[in-house]
C-alpha cells in the first residue's frame, strides 16, 4: 500500500477539480481519479477504501465550489469568512458521495479490469443521488469537464451522470499503466463517439433575439438607490425597435417591481418594445394568503408583449437552500443565520418545466439560474420547446461560478438537442445551439447586447426521450461487464 494514501487522495481531489472551468484542465482530472482508484484498490479494508474517497472528496468539492464564498460579500447579517466555513462544510458532506462509490467499488478490487466497471458504475449512482438527495446539488458533475471536447457529444445517448461513468472507465485505463494501449483507445473512442453524435452545422430561424447584459454589479443591485440607474442600462442597451420584430430577453431578477402590481412599470418596459416584440424579464412574484396579506414570494420569468399585457409567468422550482430560502428558519435565524439574498419573504418553489407559446417566436422554456444544472429535469417532454431560456444572475459567484455555470448549460443542450439561451447582468449571456456549441457569448463584466437569430433544435435524442433511465441503465451494462470479468477470472 502507499504511504500516507489519505494525504494522497487529499491532494488528488485538491488538483482533480482543476478540470472543470474556467482552468478546464481535463487531463489533470483523469490523473488524479486514476490516482484515486489506484489508492482505493491499495486499500486494506472497506473502512480505509472510505476513509480514501472522502478526504478526496473534501478536496475535490473545496476547490470546485470556491465560488461559494464570494456570495457572503453581498450580505450584511453575516461576516464574510463566513463563507469559507459554508464552501468547507459543504465539501465535507458532497464527500461522502466519492466515498460511497470507493467503497462499492473497492469490493471488486482484486480483479482490476472488473473493478474499474465496478468503480464506473458505483460512480453513476452516486452523482445521481448527489443530485437527489435533501433537494440536491448537482453543481459540477464529472462528466462536464468534456464540455469543451468532442467527447461531451455522447451525452445524447448517456446523459451526464453516464458520461461520468464512461469518465471513470477511461481514469481506470489510465490506472492501469501497464495496459498501455488502454488509455489512450478509451479515450480516442470517447472522443470518436462524442464528436459523430453532435457532428453538424448550426442551423437557425428566422426569429431574433436580443440578449441584454447591464454589467451591474450584485453590490449595485441590491442598493435601492441604484434601481433608477440600472433601470436606464437595460433600456439603453435594449436599443430601439426595428422593421424585424425582436424577442428581448433580460436577466434573472432584472426588475426590482412586482410588475403584476404595478402598471406604471409594465408601462416603462412597454415603450422599448416595437409592436411586435416581446420581452421575458425575471422578476419577483408575491404570494397572498387569503386574507390578502403577503407572506411569500417566488423568483419568476414574465412574459410581456408591447400592449402591457403579461401573458406568461414561469416559477423557479429548483430554490437555492440558504440562498433564495432558509431552512428550518426559526432554529438558524435564532443562532444569527439569515439567506443570502436580502429581504425577510421566503421564495417558494414553482411546479416545474412548462413550455410557453410567445407570439411570433415559437415555444420556450425557462429554467431560472441554477435549475439548468439538473440532468433530465429541464425540459417539458409533454410539450418540447423550440428552445429552452435561462435567465441567471451571476454576479455573486466571482470568475469560476459563470463559467461553470455556462459549461453545465451547455451540457443540457447536448443532451436534449435543445438550444440554449442565456442572459446575466454580468456574463456569461450566451447563445448555445442544439449541439451545445457556443455561437456567441459576452465575457464576464463587459455590458453589451447579443442579436441573433434562435438556433434551431435537435430532433429528440435517446436522453430527452427516456431521461436518467438511460444513465442507470448504463451503470447496469458496466456493473454486469464487472461480474462478467470477475467470473472469468476465477
């Protein structure tokens, strides 16, 4: 066994996640899970396979979640180092989830073939439960790190948390470096298989869109007195009506008005628009009780053409815990915790993906922020859009959350063929189309505007029909490969 093998999965997890954006150093990552499997199988017992895969673990998530911390300077109830302690308790429980699939695959360990289909498969079950488990967070799965490649095509046909497992299979070729024709056929038969299923030009309508990125700051819009001046950015940046009537879309939160309550707003956004256009602008909702009093409120997208009329409302249903809620309220804030986002309502959840008809401009979705990292729950399979829009805000998460964020968006185009629109007060705003390509995109703090037309979606792929049943299904495919190899051993 190695020397110091906890220290070791320590500091592979601390570099493994140097392979997700904004570094998207991919080959780092597969050493350091090839690192982590070696160890694993070095183990003596089940209790040191865990006790392997969680200090990875804890590595891996600190470094990927840093982002995190940035949030606590836009808050005043709670000290900014705060932070730091919110990104490290985190890690310490997405943890476990490594350590779950070490200790499932370490069983299987004294065949080595078999146990990295073991290691595989024991891996896709983990990341889905991460994703599951008290509502979830399926920030950064495995698999997002070939986003950037060709390889992330096969998503299509696996999903994200299989294209984790098949991540792992090539991470085990690379482990058995004594099979040296291993690796480098894992992956050139990854890439291969990525790049046929999203080979194809960037076909568009004949609709335009405009995407507009203010630049304005978290600190800027949570100060009252900046709502008049950044009100005046969107306006200047949303440009005149033209002859082609245009769909304008704005970030999350855009608006600091309840614009069901209040006409004179509605009628401020109405005079930027043509005749024919249409904006969706994020947004608060209140919630009533019955006897009229405000005790909620949800995070939206409005829908709204030029004759004031607000003919669509889409609820965010994937809330952020501690962010847009907190939860079991009396007992945290009673020890001095309070939600990141300022105000005393609580958001409430909506209902779920729905589809909207927008005059002129086909269908769409909504998926709000950080809805779009949840593998198979963005899309109304009733009712499949001709493209899915998500409105985010982040400002709060420095320079490695917006780019993680846009490569997790792009993954949900691969998989449901679906494209992709993006608007953010400070960037990433991008257009993705069905293959999960870029076609256009605003950096990170520059204020701007994107006009183009819609990509134009994919068929429906083998994923946007039968969803994570494919994944799972997958994982069973590897674990039978597993037993198979372990029986042809003995």
């Amino acid at each position: 066994m190695l020397r110091y093998p906890k220290t070791l999965a320590l500091a592979a997890g601390l570099i493994s996640a140097t392979g997700f954006a904004p570094l998207e150093l991919w080959p780092v990552t597969l050493a350091a899970f090839a690192l982590l499997m070696l160890l694993v199988a070095a183990a003596p017992r089940l209790r040191d396979a865990l006790s392997i895969g969680w200090p990875f673990g804890v590595g891996h998530f600190t470094v990927g979640l840093n982002w995190i911390a940035g949030a606590f300077r836009y808050q005043e109830t709670m000290p900014v180092w705060l932070g730091w302690v919110a990104v490290v308790t985190l890690a310490l429980y997405l943890a476990v989830y490594p350590a779950m699939a070490a200790g499932l695959a370490w069983r299987g360990r004294k065949n080595p073939s078999a146990y990295v289909f073991f290691f595989a498969a024991a891996w896709v079950v983990t990341e889905w439960l991460r994703a599951g488990v008290f509502t979830g967070f399926a920030w950064n799965p495995l698999g997002v790190i070939w986003v950037p490649t060709p390889a992330g095509g096969i998503a299509r046909e696996i999903g994200t948390y299989g294209l984790s497992g098949a991540t792992i299979l090539v991470a085990g070729a690379i482990a058995h470096r004594h099979r040296l024709i291993a690796a480098p056929a894992a992956l050139a038969a990854l890439v291969a298989a990525g790049w046929l299923a999203t080979a194809g030009s960037t076909a568009t309508t004949n609709r335009l869109i405009r995407i507009v990125q203010p630049n304005i700051g978290q600190q800027d819009k949570q100060d009252d007195s900046f709502d008049e001046r950044n009100f005046r950015r969107l306006a200047a940046l949303t440009g005149p009506p033209g002859a082609t009537p245009r769909l304008i879309l704005w970030p999350e939160a855009a608006v600091p008005y309840f614009l069901e309550e209040e006409r004179w707003a509605r009628d401020r956004i109405a005079k930027l628009m043509g005749p024919r256009d249409v904006i969706m602008t994020g947004g608060d909702a209140l919630v009533y009780d019955r006897a009229g009093k405000v005790i909620a409120a949800r995070n939206s997208l409005f829908a709204m053409t030029p004759d004031n009329n607000l003919f669509a409302r889409y609820d965010k249903a994937h809330l952020v815990p501690y962010g847009e809620y907190l939860p079991m309220r009396p007992l945290l804030s009673a020890i001095g915790l309070s939600r990141l986002v300022p105000g005393d309502l609580d958001f409430l959840p909506g209902p779920g993906p729905r589809t909207f008809a927008l005059p002129g401009f086909g269908s769409a979705g909504v998926q709000i922020c950080y809805e779009i990292v949840f593998s198979g729950e963005v899309i109304d399979a009733a009712h499949r859009p001709g493209f899915l829009f998500n409105p985010s805000n982040d400002a709060w998460f420095g320079t490695w959350g917006p780019p993680q964020h846009l490569a997790q968006a792009r993954l949900r185009a691969i998989e449901e063929a679906m494209p992709t629109v993006r608007a953010t007060p400070t960037g990433i705003s991008a257009v993705i189309d069905a293959h999960g390509r870029l076609v256009t995109a605003l950096p990170l703090g520059k204020a701007g505007f994107i006009q183009t037309m819609i990509p134009v979606a994919g068929a429906p792929t083998p994923f946007s029909r039968l969803g994570n049943l494919l994944p799972f299904a997958f994982a069973l495919l590897l674990a039978a490969a597993g037993v198979a190899l372990a029986r042809r051993r003995r």
